[in-house]
C-alpha cells in the first residue's frame, strides 16, 4: 500500500526537503550528469507506462526505474497513452479516460505526501480549433487548506521536458524525478489541489508542439476544466484557479491567462504566476543558439512542422544533412539527452547557406508563424505574478519586462518581481530564479485568493531595456555586451520584486 504521512506539520517538512533534493536531482540532470541515454530513467519509465513492469498476483505494482521498490499502484498501463488518437471528439475539458497514478518524492513509487493521484486524458483545442486528447495529472491533499472559502485548484504547465513521449509528467511522476514535482509538493503542503498537464504531444501519438501559444495555453486551462469534469469532492465550478508555470511553463501559463476570457471564461480563474517566461521567441531562439539547451531549437521547429507540415520542404531546402539529423534526433528525446547531445551547437553549421537557425526564422513564412506566438498583446482580467531572473542565459529579462508592461498598461494587477542572482555557470541563472520565485509567488496568490491587499508594481517601475546578451563561459567573463560588464542594466531591488518593500498594494 501507499506510505502515508498524515501528520500536517511533517507534510510540510518532507515538502520542504523534496523540494531541496529534487531540485538538486534536475540541476545535476540538467548538466548532463544524468543523461536520457539508452537504458536510463526515462526509458525505464516509458517501458513501464507501456506494460513492462508486472503486476504481482495482488493487482499491485512491483517497479521503478531497477524494478526493486515496493509501489502502490499498478503502473501495467498497457494501452492508456499508445491507443489515444491524433483527434478527438468532445468539449475541452472532457474526460477520455482515467485511472490511478501516483506522486513520488525522491524514492519511486512512494508517496510520502499522501496525496491522491488520478491520471487522466482529457480533450483540449489546438491552434486550428480542432479538438485533440492531452494527458495530465490531477491531484489532492491530505494537508488542509487554512485560507478563506473554497481549496483552490492550481493548474501547472511544466517546463522543459524535451520532446519524447518518455518525457510526460505523468509518467516521470511516479519515479520520483520529474522536477515540476517542486510546485506540485509545495501546493499539496499548503492545501490546494493540483492538475498538471503534459502539454499536447507528450505521451500521446503526435509530435510535441513545443512553445505553441495557443496549443499550450489551452492545454493549461482545460487541464483545469477536466479538474472539475472528475467529480472530485471540493473541485466544481466554484474552486478558485490559478495557473502556475515557468520557463515553458511560464509561456503556458501566461498564453492561458491571456487565452482565457475568450477561450474559458466559465472557469473560476482568479490569479496566475508566469516565469522566466519566452514571450518573444526570436529574441529567445538566438539567446540560446550555442547554449546548453541549442537543442530546444529542434523541438520548436519540429513543433511547426506539427501543425505547418506544410513547411516541410521549406526545411529540407534550407537544412544540410546535419541540421536534418538534429531535428530527427530531436523528435524523440528528453531535455537531458538534448543537452548531452546538442549543447553549444553553432546553428549555422546546420545550413546549407551558414545562416543560423535564429536568422532563418526571421524569414518569411517562417517569421510569421514565430511572430504568433508573441505573449503580452492580450491582457488577462486577473492579477499575475511575473517572476524573472536579471541574468537569465537561457530567457532574455525583456522577456517579461516587455510583457509586463504591456500587460501593466493595458489594466493587468501586475506583481513583478526580478531575482537579481550572481552569474554562475551556464543555465544556474535561468534554473535558480525557478526555486526563488516558487513560495513567493503562492503566497501571493492566496492573497488575491483570499481576498487580502497584495502588492503590484506601477507600470512605470517595470523596468525595460537589455536585449539578448552573451550565454554560459562569455557571460561569465564579462565579455562587452554582457549583464556583468554594464552594471547599469542590473537591476536591485526593483518595486514589487524581492529586496524591495517598494510598490503599491491592492485590495
């Protein structure tokens, strides 16, 4: 049976050293120490997902990634992703198909929250209006909720997961890895329920549709929508959303609540968190050309040719024979492999004329369909924190600092806060704002939940300004250019952000 802990105080502890261990876990996989390689983790999840670990006589689950911990639930899943087809019929939110799950923390298999697990498929929107299945997670405490009305319903879009379906939350849950299981653990300690999505793509048959505004904002809110579609005690209409998400996650969660008044006003949405988030993805795309993470640049452009297969010739026109392998290589790994793999790759090897991959998307079709992904255009009707890093590698700060404002001015309660951490070695300064931001920006949202004063941040002291900078060993060397050498750009103690008690407060 599942270990239960249901002493409350001791939820939060174990919360708290989860936190600290897995985010030590998803630095040293994000380094490549950890690689996806053959015979690891993820293919050992993947397996199990689809039928490799055996039931016992019992019904129960004897597996982890070796085979050897003692688990609650039976992870023979058989079918439940592989027989999901490319489209749908149904209302977003509609529940496909579901059945247990279950939420490690460091040990796989064993939930030591003793929270409860429903995994799910669920019908969602893509850009196109065609509807199509995403699977998720959805979650409920043992720890009580202790603010005013309603346990609110925190709707979480992941980060980076890669573009394979090995890389699913859902299925990396149970073993103990999935670094999501950050918020999801801090959450749980402090009562609310959680339903995370996979993004469209990951688990389910068809390509993942990395960085699609549209695909992925919706696939956040009706993750929300098949929350309440499960008939869970406490989660109906009246539940109070927030979404919740950074880096990818962060473009999730702010292309959901720019998405919603339209797509789901019927939701109960009252607050969002947006991190790190890529709201201009040329800005982003030749941020991290010749980074640790160059291999995104296959996911996305794999995820155009998703939905713009159109495209395809296009690309084999423009692709030499090694930009054709990183994006088959790229189809089918998770961010660890990518890293491996693909890190501080110069794009312009990649093409037949020696542009890079960043110039070439400047280009017509291609800049178009980039330039619909733009996040900041449309404002949500809630309050939002936005959280960055000053010396983000991966995502430039004007990312958010551009969308801030607009949202700002446009009549969006913004909170903006801009975590000014030393440099460090390549992606720490995108990885570390991730953990700072996280209790700060649940706080605050059970302020608005509640109905309490929270701080927001006058439009005009969002600040603007530093465009793409050097990544990895030349930021680190103050190269001309670089946050470390125009000391002016940093920004200390920004109103509304940490280290500053500045900035106005709202009912």
């Amino acid at each position: 049976m599942t270990l239960k802990k249901n002493s409350r105080s001791r939820n939060r502890t174990v919360a708290l050293l989860a936190s600290t261990l897995l985010a030590a876990s998803s630095m040293s996989a994000t380094f490549g120490v950890a690689g996806a390689q053959e015979g690891s983790l993820y293919e050992s999840a993947e397996q199990a997902n689809q039928g490799s670990v055996e039931a016992s006589s019992q019904g129960s689950a004897v597996g982890s990634a070796s085979g050897l911990v003692p688990g609650s639930i039976d992870l023979n899943q058989g079918d439940f992703y592989s027989t999901l087809p490319e489209t749908v019929e149904g209302e977003p939110g509609e529940i496909l198909k579901k059945e247990p799950s279950n939420f490690a923390l460091g040990v796989p298999l064993v939930d030591w929250t003793g929270s409860t697990a429903t995994r799910v498929a669920y019908v969602s929107t893509d850009d196109k209006g065609q509807t199509v299945p995403i699977t998720g997670t959805v979650l409920t405490p043992t720890s009580p909720w202790k603010g005013k009305g309603p346990r609110p319903l925190m709707a979480i879009a992941p980060g980076t997961q890669g573009s394979g379906d090995a890389c699913a939350p859902s299925k990396l849950m149970p073993y103990g890895v999935e670094y999501e299981a950050l918020p999801v653990a801090a959450a749980l300690a402090r009562g609310w329920n959680v339903a995370i999505t996979d993004l469209h793509g990951l688990g389910t048959s068809v390509q993942h549709t990395y960085m699609n505004r549209v695909l992925q904002g919706n696939a956040t809110l009706d993750v929300a929508r098949a929350a309440e579609n499960l008939k869970i005690p406490g989660i109906d209409s009246n539940t109070p959303i927030t979404t919740f998400g950074y880096s990818q996650g962060g473009g999730s969660s702010a292309a959901a609540l720019e998405l919603q008044p339209t797509y789901a006003p019927e939701l109960n949405l009252v607050t969002g968190y947006a991190g790190g988030v890529p709201a201009n993805l040329h800005s982003v795309a030749k941020q991290v050309d010749k980074s640790p993470l160059t291999g995104v640049l296959g996911y996305t452009v794999n995820g155009f040719l998703n939905t713009e297969p159109q495209l395809q010739p296009l690309m084999d026109e423009l692709l030499n024979e090694k930009g054709k392998l990183l994006l088959e290589q790229t189809k089918d790994e998770c961010i660890p492999q990518s890293i491996a793999n693909h890190a501080f790759v110069d794009t312009s090897t990649l093409t037949k004329d020696g542009r890079a991959l960043w110039e070439i998307l400047q280009d017509e079709p291609l800049k178009s369909l980039v330039d619909r992904q733009l996040i900041g255009e449309r404002a949500p009707t809630v309050p939002v924190y936005v959280g960055h890093g000053t010396n983000d590698d991966s995502i430039p700060v004007e990312q958010s600092r551009r969308m801030a404002r607009m949202w700002c001015e446009a009549g969006t309660p913004v909170n903006y806060q801009e975590q000014n951490i030393p440099l460090g070695p390549p992606l720490t300064n995108h990885v570390f704002p991730m953990l700072t931001n996280l209790t700060p920006a649940m706080v605050w949202m059970e302020k608005v939940i509640n109905g309490e004063n929270y701080e927001t941040t006058p439009c005009d002291q969002i600040p603007s300004g530093v465009d793409v900078k050097p990544t990895g060993l030349e930021a680190a060397g103050s190269t001309p250019g670089s946050v470390a050498a125009n000391t002016e750009t940093i920004i200390d103690g920004v109103p509304g952000s940490l280290g500053s008690s500045s900035g106005s407060s709202r009912p």
